[in-house]
C-alpha cells in the first residue's frame, strides 16, 4: 500500500472511468481485473500489482466531460 499513499501524495485521483482492454493487451498485462488506475493529468498509473505500468497516452481511458 506504500505506492498507492505515494501515487495519492503526489496528485493522483482514483480513475473511477472504464479502460479499454487494448490498454491491459500494449502492457501484456497478465491480470487485468486486478488494475487500480490513478490519474493526474498527462499521466495514468496502474496500482493493481508490482509492473506498476504508467502511461501518458489518454487512448482507451474512458474521457470525461468536467463541467464548471
């Protein structure tokens, strides 16, 4: 859980959208139920186990719209 306080320390939200199973098959992810994705903006970080994959690329995170 150290890397989760980490990722929360540093700026990054819990991604609560849907991610698209290409992400999980660019990352040769072996277990995607498992993935916790955070953001901030310009990058996503997966928490769910030790790869900790990271990406900058928005592709296949579901977009959402924030209205002020």
């Amino acid at each position: 859980m150290r890397f989760v306080k980490y990722l929360r320390n540093s700026g990054y939200r819990l991604f609560r959208g849907t991610v698209d199973s290409s992400v999980y098959a660019t990352f040769g992810c072996p277990s995607p139920r498992k993935a916790v994705w955070y953001f901030k903006e310009g990058s996503y970080q997966c928490a769910g186990c030790k790869r900790q994959c990271e990406t900058d690329s928005p592709v296949g995170f579901q977009i959402f719209l924030y209205l002020k």
